[in-house]
C-alpha cells in the first residue's frame, strides 16, 4: 500500500549545478573552511546586493548576528533593541554577549518593528542612562520593515543598524536590497532558506576593513605570527569550501526560486481573496518587494468560525506542514524579564497567524492537494 507522501512548509530545492562546485572541492582537496568557493561564493553575493558591499561567509546567520554585534561594540551590560517578532537566533547572540535584549511590537502593515515602539523605547532607555549599542530589525518572512522610518529614528539617536536579513535575501525595499540597508547586515541559508549551503550565513559590511576583521574573528582570532598566537578571543565560524560551493550553485538559481516563491503567494492570495476573515501578508506598496520565503495568514475566528489551529491540525491530518507564525521574544521564558515596547500587535499576530508550504519546488499536484484541503476547510 503506498503512502501519500509530505508536502514540506519549505525544503531544501537544488538547481543541478552545485555538484560541480563540490566536485572541485574533492578534486583540488579543498575541503577546508577555506578555498575558492569561499571567496568565490562571497563575490557573488556582492555582485547580486551590489551597493559596494563586502561579504564574509560564515557557518550560520547566528554566527553572522554574534560577530557583528561584536563589531558594533555590544559588551556585557549593554541594551541591544531587538524585533519581538523573530526566530529566537535574531535575540540569542545579544545574550551570548551579556547585553540585555531590548524587544519592540510590531506594526500590522508588515509585520515588522514598529517605528513608534521604537523611538518610545529609545527615549526611555536613553533617559535612564541605558542608551542602546544597536538595534536588531528583521524582515520577516521576506517583507521588508519600514526601512525609512526606522533609518530615520536610528540616525535621530546616532544607534547602528544590524540588519537581519536571514529571511529576505532576494528582497527589496526602493529598489535597494534588503541585507544592506543597516550599518552591517546578516544572511541565513540555512536548508529551509531561499537558497542553502546546507547550513551557512554570511555578514554583509560596507567596509573592506570590517570584512576583513569578521573573517579574522571567525576563524579563531590568530595573530599573524608563524607560531599560534590569539591576542583577542576568536570563533569557529567560518564557511567550509564544500559549503560554498553548494552556495555557488545556488547563487545560479536564486531570482528563479524568488520568482516561484512570489508565485507561491500568488497562488494563496488568488484563493484567500474570496475568503472573509483571512488576510494574506503582502507587500503594503510597490516600494515593497518581498520574496515571500514564507507565504502567512491571519485567520479571523470571529468571521471564519473556526481557527488557525484547527487549519493547522487539518493540513497535519492531510501531510501538509504548516507553522505558527514565530512565538514572539517578549512571550518566550528565557526571555520574560527583558524589556518590552509596545501594544499587543505581535502577540495577536502570533494567536491568529499560520505559514503555508511555500516552497520553490512545490508542483502542481502538491497545490492541487493544497487547495482541496483549504476549499474544504473553508467553503465545505
């Protein structure tokens, strides 16, 4: 008897030219964290967010975060604003640090920081003598934040941008990429990312210096002596050769996945627009250009008469993953007694919100399967 099988909220989508990449590794033995992959994979991100930007490869978007809060200068003790409305890697390396996460609402139009809890929790931090030393703002599930007006706040209070981009390579806002608007910016392809190297991130600097100072903490801080010397402390985290080189592959294929994402969300916003009580996230202007990683709805209850969860539960019953929206940082234990800015914008988005499989390699009979199980949910 065969089994029906899974269809994945976001699975890793080859292209068929990484395995050339990684046969180069085998061939030339350049299977350390260094090599031509590394810098070659670097050189195309740079040539695609372009805005003279230089690229350190890294072994994850969390390392990428840590490495430059470093650079900005975050110490123990330091306030580090942070987006509520994330994955828990955008507030861990503030607490790796012994800074003190500083979280802020979102704001219903993309779901992302919310200038006005922004400047409220500048001006109250500040007047106790806690400037911050940064503020974390995401683009979440690839919409673009309010870059503006938050550029607008930060330049106001003289406090860096880390742009946390994990979410929104291939995204835009102004026609300017997402991952380099902030003082430095962050990468993830992890394997559920737009595009992957298996696990991997990358730090996105403005400066060669600052690139350069990444990469040296990255790889264990080692001073430039012939016997191992380390005068600062250093990390293990630099991107493998056979890493990179899946990346390379990938670069080939990222606006074609891009392109197939959109289209993801095209296809659920084509069937929601019937639908009461369901808001798809989508871009609030064309100054917006989302590469919908993650395609999400809220679901009214009081208008649908049934809730998310119970979505949830039928697409499980279906073999279709679907996902709560990301719990927010101020709800979650290890974070209650941190500061928070806001009303409940964020909370509320998380009771009645829910990700879709929107992966770049669905087929026309998994959104067939889709779609029967959300017209039965929602019109049976």
């Amino acid at each position: 008897m065969s089994t029906i099988s899974k269809i994945w909220l976001s699975s890793p989508h080859m292209g068929g030219g990484e395995q050339k990449y990684v046969q180069e590794t085998f061939d030339t033995n350049w299977v350390a964290p260094l090599g031509p992959n590394v810098s070659g994979f670097e050189q195309d991100l740079e040539r695609y967010l372009g805005a003279s930007v230089a690229v350190a490869a890294l072994s994850s978007g969390t390392a990428a975060l840590h490495l430059g809060l470093i650079l900005l200068g975050v110490k123990a003790g330091d306030d580090v604003i942070c987006q509520s409305m994330t994955f828990s890697a955008s507030a861990n390396p503030i607490a790796y640090l012994g800074a003190t996460p500083v979280f802020i609402d979102s704001e219903m139009d993309t779901w992302n920081m919310c200038p006005i809890a922004l400047e409220e929790a500048l001006v109250d931090r500040i007047s106790k003598g806690k400037k911050p030393k940064a503020i974390i703002v995401v683009h979440l599930y690839g919409m673009p934040a309010k870059m503006d007006a938050i550029q607008a706040i930060a330049t106001k209070y003289d406090i860096p941008i880390l742009e946390d981009s994990a979410e929104a390579l291939g995204s835009s806002y102004k026609n300017q990429k997402c991952g380099t608007f902030g003082a430095m910016g962050v990468l993830s392809f992890n394997g559920n990312k737009i595009i992957t190297t298996s696990g991997g991130g990358a730090l996105v600097t403005h400066y060669k210096e600052q690139k350069e100072k990444a990469v040296f903490l990255a790889t264990q801080a080692r001073d430039n002596a012939p016997h191992y010397q380390h005068s600062e402390i250093g990390y293990n985290y630099r991107m493998s050769n056979i890493c990179a080189g899946i990346g390379r592959g990938q670069m080939e294929v990222l606006d074609a996945h891009v392109q197939l994402r959109r289209a993801m969300h095209g296809f659920y916003s084509d069937f929601f627009k019937s639908v009461a009580g369901v808001t798809v996230l989508t871009e609030p202007t064309t100054d917006y250009v989302s590469n919908h990683w993650l395609t999400a709805i809220t679901i009214d209850e009081a208008v649908v008469g049934k809730s998310v969860e119970e979505l949830r539960l039928v697409l499980e019953a279906a073999q279709i993953e679907s996902r709560p929206l990301w719990k927010p940082m101020h709800l979650q234990p290890v974070f209650a007694a941190c500061p928070y800015y806001g009303t409940t914008v964020a909370s509320d988005l998380f009771a009645q919100g829910l990700c879709l499989p929107s992966g770049s390699n669905l087929t026309d009979a998994d959104r067939a399967r889709i779609l029967q199980v959300l017209v039965s949910f929602f019109e049976g």
